[in-house]
C-alpha cells in the first residue's frame, strides 16, 4: 500500500530545494506526496532559522501535528514526525527534549540519509533519531536523480554552507562551511531537468557567486563560467543566480551578463545597509561605494539589468545618520523589489551580545525604508505598461483560460492563453498592473527571442 509524506516548507528556495530532493528520495521507499498532514505517515518539517520566532514557529506547528500523529494512533495507524532543515540543526537536541514525539531531527546536511532514518524510525518507535553532525560524505553524491517530470521553472543548488561568517547571520553555524558542487554535476542535473521540461534554471546557493567547483577538464570554474557552459544545454530558455554577494561579483560574472541573452537581467544582490560604519559592524567586507561601482559596472554590461536587494534596519548602534545612508544608497540605485528586516538577535551570533536598539526606532526606520522601495517597486511595475515583453508560461492562472508566467524581471504576468502554452517563453504587450503583478495580452504574431 502506498504511503503518505507530507513536507512543510519554511524560508529559502534552498529549503524548497531540498525539501524537492527529500520527496525523491521517499519515493522508492513507497512514499507518494500529500497535500495534507492529516493522514500522512510521514511528516516532514523543513524549517528555517534566519530570523526570530523561528523556533517558537515550528513548536507550534509540532503542536497541531501532535494531535493528529495521537488521534492516528488510536486508529491504530503510525505517523513518523521529522524536523529538517535550520531549526533541526541549530536547536535538535532542544526539539527532542521539548517534543519527545518526533521521531527524528536533521540537519540540511544530512537529509540524504532519509531513507536509512525513516527505516530506523518505523522499526524503532520511540527512539529518536538526532542527525545534526556534519558528515565528511558530499550530501550531493547520494541524491537520486531529479524526478523524471521537472517544473517550467525549477531550481538547482550548486552552493551550500558559508564561510563569511557576517555578524548577524546563522547561516555558517546551520548549513556549515562553503562547498560547491563539480561543474560536471551541476550540469548533468540541469539536462535532467531540462529533459523533464525544465526551460528555466535558478542555480541557488547560499553564496552563490562565490562558487568555485571542480571544472570538468581540470582546475576550478567560478559561476560565470558555469553559466556560460550551463547556456549550451538545448532547450533551456532562462537562466538566473540566487543569492549572491557584492564581495564575490568578479569580472567573468559581469562579462556572463553582457553576452548570455540566457541570463535574465534581474539581480538580487543583497546590501544590508549603506552605511560604511554598519557594513564594516556588520562584517560584509565591502563598503557602499563598492556596491555603487559593482551596480554600474553591471549596468554597463547589461543595461537593461534591475536590481533586488536584501536591508536589514536597526543593528546595534545604526545611529540616524546611519540609517539616512541607507536611504540614500537606495534613493541612488533605484531597486525593482527588494526585502527588508527588523534585525533580529539570532543565538550565538556576534552580534547578538551588541545592546539593541529600542523596537520603536526598529519600526519607525523599516516603515520609512519599506515605503521608499515600495514606490520604487511601483515606478519599475507602472514602466511595464505599454511595452511588450518575453514570458516564460508557468502554470494556468486562477481565472479560466488564463495562464501565469515570468518577465524576464521576474513580474508574474497574467494573460489568456491555452494551457498547451505552458513551457513556452511569449511576447506579450502589459497592459495593466495589480498589486504584485501585471496583466498582458499575448502578441499572437511574434515568437520571443528568450
Ligand atoms: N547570503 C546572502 C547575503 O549575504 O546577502 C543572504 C542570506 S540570508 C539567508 C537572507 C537575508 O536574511 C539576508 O540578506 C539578511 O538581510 C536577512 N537576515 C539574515 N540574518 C538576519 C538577522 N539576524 N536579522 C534580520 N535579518 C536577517
Ligand atoms: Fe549569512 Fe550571507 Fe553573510 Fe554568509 S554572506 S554569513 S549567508 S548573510
């Protein structure tokens, strides 16, 4: 009898990544994915540990999944309740003592061993699984090929871990030190993928432009060279890179965007803050006018390329002045979207010691922050209109006949099209804007270049 697993994504695409790869390496052990925990033999949480509440987040969560793990129970019937990811890794033995019902708690480097775990659990119950070290074998040689049917737009991790250690960040103490897959892996995953209708790829990685893999002849490729190899695969449309460092955009990134029509020209390259004293507080190793340049530098190669960036407000000691850097820095370069946070004092982190600032002068700094990249946002949204554009179809829209899909700058774009244009990368004329998306009309005569 087919059994049930049921996988709760929290945080980055990395986590939707491997939480992608987990539901693959379930399969052969009999487990077909579910919608719902109600029912499911298999539950899997993969959390994410980036900013505060996540812990208290996930015990939460384990409460409602505790009911119904009991009330199968008394059917007689066996749920095993997993913690993956973040959370697992930077708090199991806290998760074991607190929720003594899980039946197992891992790492992000350690989910390959899912099917070995999952038989441990079901022979043993009661006895919980921890698995947080961080194991000498590459995670990545254990995976089972991607499923044979991939999304129009699927992802791909080519990065993990970092050795950056910024002061605010648990990354380094959750996902471990930098590692970069081999070129020749990445590659034949991204055919697989392809091969299974992929037409857009999003290499991830932590860092991901700090990538630096065993090349397929000898030496090492950085990511322009992976992209450029990776653009040889027939049939893939679109490329795109997340999440990336100013510190790590060299010379063959920014030659990769000026000749690969393949990789869109949309960037998210996270600055934090524009403030020098707060980015050297911060340990990010580059200043606000290095952005500047790397920004312009970028500009000249692609000029058409927008930009997404990730704020953090209220770090210890970010003075007003501070902050007004901030502002100005964003008022200058002009984002397309971008996210901003709260700094939140995360355990074990340097900058966690630091006396934080009041939660007023918090709140009162992001509202005027987000409102600024907000109308950005808009003004980058309303210059839509009235231009045609290419769109990768992903999936049909809410309404009938309609049909959801990429801009090259990331837009969801909304149009009446068949369901036999899903894959197909479209010209379409914007004719409106919505909130966090745009309307268009298929130009029915063209056939779109990327
Ligand atoms: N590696 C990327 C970089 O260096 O820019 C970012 C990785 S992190 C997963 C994503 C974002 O979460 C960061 O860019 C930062 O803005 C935010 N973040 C990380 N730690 C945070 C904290 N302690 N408080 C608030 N935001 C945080
Ligand atoms: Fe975290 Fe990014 Fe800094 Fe690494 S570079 S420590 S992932 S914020």
């Amino acid at each position: 009898m087919t059994k049930r697993v049921f996988i709760k994504t929290y945080g980055c695409q990395m986590n939707v990544y491997d939480s992608a790869r987990m539901a693959e390496l379930v399969a052969p052990i009999g487990y077909a994915p579910s919608e719902t925990a109600t029912g499911a033999d298999l539950v899997i949480l993969n959390t994410c540990h980036i900013r505060e509440k996540a812990a208290e987040k996930v015990f939460s969560e384990l409460g409602g999944i505790r009911r119904l793990k009991d009330a199968m129970e008394k059917r007689g019937e066996r749920m095993i309740v997993a913690v993956a990811g973040c959370v697992a890794q930077a708090e199991g033995a806290e998760i074991m003592r607190r929720a003594p019902f899980v039946d197992m708690v891992f790492g992000p480097q350690s989910y390959h061993r899912l099917p070995e775990m999952v038989a441990r659990a079901t022979r043993a119950a009661g006895t919980g699984i921890l698995e947080t070290s961080f194991p000498a074998e590459a995670k990545f040689d254990y995976l089972p090929e991607p499923a044979s049917k991939s999304n129009v737009s699927a992802l791909l991790t080519i990065q993990e871990g970092c050795d950056k250690f910024c002061t605010f960040c648990v990354v380094p103490y959750t996902r471990g030190a930098e590692f970069s897959r081999p070129a020749a892996q990445v590659i034949a995953e991204a055919r697989q993928l392809v091969a299974g209708g992929a037409r857009e790829i999003t290499v991830l990685g932590q860092n991901v432009n700090a990538y630096h893999g065993e090349a397929p002849d000898s030496g090492e490729w950085g990511l322009g060279e992976l992209l450029r190899a990776l653009t040889r695969i027939p049939g893939l449309q679109r490329l795109r890179y997340t999440t990336s460092h100013p510190r790590d955009v060299d010379d063959a990134l920014i030659a990769a965007h000026r000749d690969l029509t393949q990789l869109m020209p949309f960037l998210h390259l996270p600055v934090q803050s524009g403030s020098d004293r707060v980015l050297a507080a911060m340990n990010r190793r580059h200043s606000a006018d290095d952005y500047r340049r790397t920004v312009q530098k970028l500009r000249e190669a692609r000029p058409d390329l927008a930009f997404s960036s990730d704020f953090i407000v209220g770090y210890p000691g970010e003075s007003d002045l501070d902050f007004r850097a901030t502002l100005d820095l964003v008022a200058e370069i002009g984002f397309a979207q971008a996210y901003s946070f709260k700094y939140s004092p995360r355990p074990a982190t340097p900058a966690s010691a630091e006396k934080q600032l009041p939660e007023p002068v918090k709140n009162e700094r992001l509202g005027a922050l987000q409102g600024l990249l907000r109308k950005q946002q808009r003004a980058f949204n309303d210059a839509a209109v009235g231009t045609t554009m290419s769109v990768l179809f992903e999936r049909p829209g809410r309404h009938a006949g309609q049909l959801v899909g990429r801009s090259p700058w990331l837009h969801p774009v909304h149009a009446d099209a068949g369901p036999e244009r899903i894959g197909e990368v479209v010209l379409v004329r914007i004719v409106g804007v919505r909130s966090n998306s745009l309307t268009g009309v298929v130009d029915g005569v063209r056939v779109a270049a990327q």
